[in-house]
C-alpha cells in the first residue's frame, strides 16, 4: 500500500501540504548526472554536462539558461513555435538520458545545440573572468588550483585571514564550472553537516531524514567517479573541533581514502590555524601524520600581504569610477587596518549606503571619508592603534585625508 498523502482541494490549511510541490525542485541530482556521465567516454561531453548541472542549481535553473540560448538565436524558436519551455526540457534530457548522443543533439527549433551550448559556457566564463581582479596572491591561488586539476592530486594553500585567498578560490571554481566545486567546511563537529555541505555544493538530493553515512555512501558516487574536483576553504576546521583525546581525524582520512586514493583532484585553502590543528591532533591521539603529508602533491605558502598595485584593483573592483583620492585613502586604510581587505569592502558598503541616503548616484570622498571615522575606525581598536604615526608611517596619509588626530598609545 503506497504511503503517499494527498490534500484534497477543500480540507483546511496545513503547511507542509505544499512541500512536494514541483516548484520546489530546483536543480538537476548529481548523483543521476553523474551516472548519466558514465556512459561519455569524451571528457569535454561530460564536462559540458556537469557546467549544465552546475547552472541548473543557479538563479532561474535550466529555464535561465534556455531564455539565455533563444536570445542569443532569436529567430529559432519563433520560426517553429517553440518557447523556452521546449528547450529547457531538452537540455534537462540530455544531462539525464543515457541514450542522447550530445553531438547529434538537435531539434527543427534549435539546430547545432552542441556548438551553441559549448559557446553559452565560453561566454559565461568570460563574464566571470572580465569582473574578477587577479592579485599576485590570486595569481597563486589559480596556479595552484590548475595543478590539482590537472594532476588529479592533493594540494594544500595556506595564507593569512583576510588577504583575498577565499574570494581568488571562489573566482577559480566559477571560471571552472564544469570541473570544481566549491565547498566551505563547517566549523560544527557533526558528520552529517560535513557531509551535506559537500552534498549542497554538488547538489546530491538532501533529505533531513538521510544519516551520515547515506550522505557519504551519495558522494563518493558521484565524486569517485573522477569527473569534479573539490576544494575546501576553511579547511583547518577537517581537523576535530573539540577537546576529546580520542578525536581521530576523520574528516582528513575520508577525503585521503575516500576521494585522493580514487584520483580524485582535491585543494585544502586554508590559514595557519592548519598546521596548529594537525600538531595537536598528533599530540593528543598519536596519530600519524606520514601518510597525508605523503599524500600532498604541492603545498603553496601565500604572500603576507598585496602590494599596493593589487590593493588598488581590489579599491577600483569594489568602487567603479572611484576618485583618486578616495582609492588612496581606501588602500591606507586597509594597509593599517587588521581588517585588510574586509575592511575596503566595509567602508565601501557603508560609503555607498550614506551616499544614497543624500540621494546620491555616485560615491563621493566626503562620503568614503565619513565611513572611516563614523563606521570603521570606532568598530576597530586595532585600527585606531594602527594609526598612530610611531606604528605605522603609512598611517599618516591616512590621518592627513581624512584629518583623524592621532591617539596617544
């Protein structure tokens, strides 16, 4: 007897009558793309499959994309009666169908889909790398995450907080949708919030109700079977996050037997707090640490800090049109605030909000100036010590733009 429920129109209200609703699916299943991928024996089919899967979890799924293809070939759709709805199908179809061979995929309204889709992939690359800013660090970053892609191998990135890793991190894997995903590792202890973030990222089917291990057993489905590669931010939270003597790694041996020992491309970005992590495991566990640190292909240190080129492109990237001065005095602020980075994109947003309160269109230097000494500064003692002149000279050109008086220490 099937347990299926069904509301009739006419009984009262509940909630959760809406929850099987097909609105609410969004989303292709990676572990069905993935098995739908087994049967391409060309990499760049399946590449094209996964960059598909990929928008399909986006803003507006499959139907964006579709809208996206008839505009960019207006007259095909029209000349056959065919609307996005047709061409959304079509391509849920040929991420999911065993028997489409993609080279030969047409339809009347829609010929040459293949070049048109590989095309589509170019373009919404090129838009991501035309708004990204590629520091020196960055640059880094993206060398060592095409090794791990191309090696098919281990890398660990470790940098300080606050100096643009994550944001270069995240620029990599959207100008690699096909291949990566992005994943932040969960400070929480728990097995299944680790492995439903990673479940989330390739977008395996969640239900509250799976256990850990139905979670774990989804994802390394779809993971082993070499197609993706994964990257870890925060990584220093693999290791236990709590004081128990017998808290063995288990986080940190999953990704080596599990994903590394499969051929699994896998990047760990992290700070330093890592290798603080790892030495207390060690310690308290007597767990040994040959075997992962055998493991790691290449392990890439990052620059302490961005010289001030690099500070002024992230300053432009965050305020288009800004003036000179109001770059000069974001890059000293940054350069004496332990926020760094952070701190551009705080003083930026709350320049921004003060400059549409007085109806503004542009951001101008008074504002820049009032986000810095009403905002910023109040809500950073290390900020307010940094500019004092005897720590650090560079502080003056900031005091002098925006006429802070310095404090005693």
């Amino acid at each position: 007897m099937s347990n299926t429920r069904r509301a009739s129109p006419d009984s009262p209200l509940r909630q959760e009558r809406y929850c099987s609703s097909p609105e609410f699916e969004r989303g292709l299943l990676a572990n069905l793309v993935a098995r739908r991928c087994e049967v391409l024996a060309d990499r760049e089919d399946r590449e094209l499959i996964w960059f598909l899967q990929y928008l399909s979890h986006g803003n507006g799924g499959l139907k964006k994309v579709a809208n996206d293809l008839l505009k960019m070939r207006p007259n095909h759709g029209q000349n056959h009666g065919a609307g996005a709805g047709d061409l959304d199908k079509l391509l849920a179809e040929l991420c999911l169908n065993p028997e489409i061979k993609i080279e030969a995929v047409a339809r009347p309204y829609f010929p040459n889909l293949f070049e048109m889709l590989w095309e589509y992939r170019q373009r919404s690359i090129e838009t991501v790398r035309t708004t990204c800013v590629v520091t020196e660090l960055g640059q880094q970053v993206f060398d060592t995450l095409d090794y791990a892609l191309e090696g098919q191998c281990l890398v660990l990135i470790e940098g300080l907080a606050r100096k643009g890793k994550t944001f270069a991190t995240k620029a990599w894997c959207e100008l690699h949708p096909g291949k990566a995903r992005y994943i932040q590792v969960p400070s929480t202890n728990d097995e299944i919030g680790f492995y439903r973030a990673i479940a989330r990222s390739l977008g395996v089917s969640i239900n509250l109700s799976f256990k850990a291990q139905q979670l774990r057993n989804r994802v390394e489905d779809v993971l082993q079977r070499g197609d993706l590669m994964v990257v870890f931010d925060e990584a220093h939270y693999l290791w236990p996050q709590c004081n128990h003597r017998e808290a063995l790694p288990a986080r940190i041996n999953w990704i080596m037997t599990a994903l590394v020992n499969y051929g699994v491309s896998v990047a760990l970005v992290t700070t330093p707090q890592f290798s603080r992590a790892q030495q207390l495991v060690e310690k308290r566990t007597h767990w040994a640490s040959e075997q992962f640190i055998g493991r790691i292909a290449h392990y890439q240190k990052l620059p302490e800090s961005l010289n001030e080129q690099d500070l002024k492109a992230v300053v432009r990237s965050l305020l288009p049109g800004g003036d000179r001065k109001s770059i000069e005095t974001l890059v000293a602020y940054a350069q004496a605030s332990a926020k760094y980075l952070a701190g551009i994109e705080t003083v930026v947003r709350r320049a921004r909000f003060l400059a549409a309160k007085e109806d503004q269109t542009k951001v101008l230097f008074a504002d820049i100036k009032k986000a810095i000494q009403e905002n910023a500064i109040p809500s950073d003692a290390a900020v307010e010590k940094a500019l004092s002149a005897q720590i650090k000279p560079h502080a003056n050109r900031l005091q002098e733009s925006c006429r802070l008086p310095a404090r005693p220490l």
